[in-house]
C-alpha cells in the first residue's frame, strides 16, 4: 500500500432495510435507506464533512468524502445491499 490519494484503505458490505440506519468506520459514516423505488433507492449519507441524500441505482456510486458508497442490489422485500469503500486522502470527483 502506497497511501496514494483515493487509494482502498478498506471496504465493506451492509445490508438495510427501510428505515434502518448503520454506522459504518466508528461512527464516521452514518447511513440511512430512506425508500426503495423500482429501479432506485435513496440512502441518507452523513460523514464528518459532508451530509446528504442520495438516489442510487443498481452498481451507481456516491462520494461523501472520504467514503465512495455503491448500491451493489436490491431486494424485492425493500433491502439493499450497499459497499461502503473509504479511499486514503483528499480526493474530489
């Protein structure tokens, strides 16, 4: 590991149901799905830096800095699966 801006540090997987909530990294990140649409979901996302919501299709990504969160599925019964990937350094897309 070279400690290169937008390098991996690490990744994860959560799972979540509407309404659930998980805080991924120590607290860090705080996610929320918010509501599973037919083709999208849409994901509360609070890091120390910045805060929003996000409509995320399947395999599309968002950036709340120093995290990149991906819809990886969802599931008929309104759960997603989501990874949550925390990059070295300060980085904007």
């Amino acid at each position: 590991m070279s400690n290169l801006p937008g390098e991996e540090i690490w990744k994860t997987e959560v799972e979540l149901q509407v309404g659930e909530m998980a805080h991924v990294d120590g607290g860090g990140l705080e996610v929320t799905l918010i509501e599973v649409g037919a083709d999208e979901a849409t994901l509360s996302l609070t890091s120390r830096d910045e805060a929003g919501e996000h409509r995320l299709a399947p395999g599309a990504v968002a950036d709340v800095r120093p995290y990149r969160v991906k819809l990886i599925s969802m599931q008929p019964d309104d759960r997603v699966v989501i990874e949550v990937r925390r990059e070295w350094g300060e980085w904007r897309p």
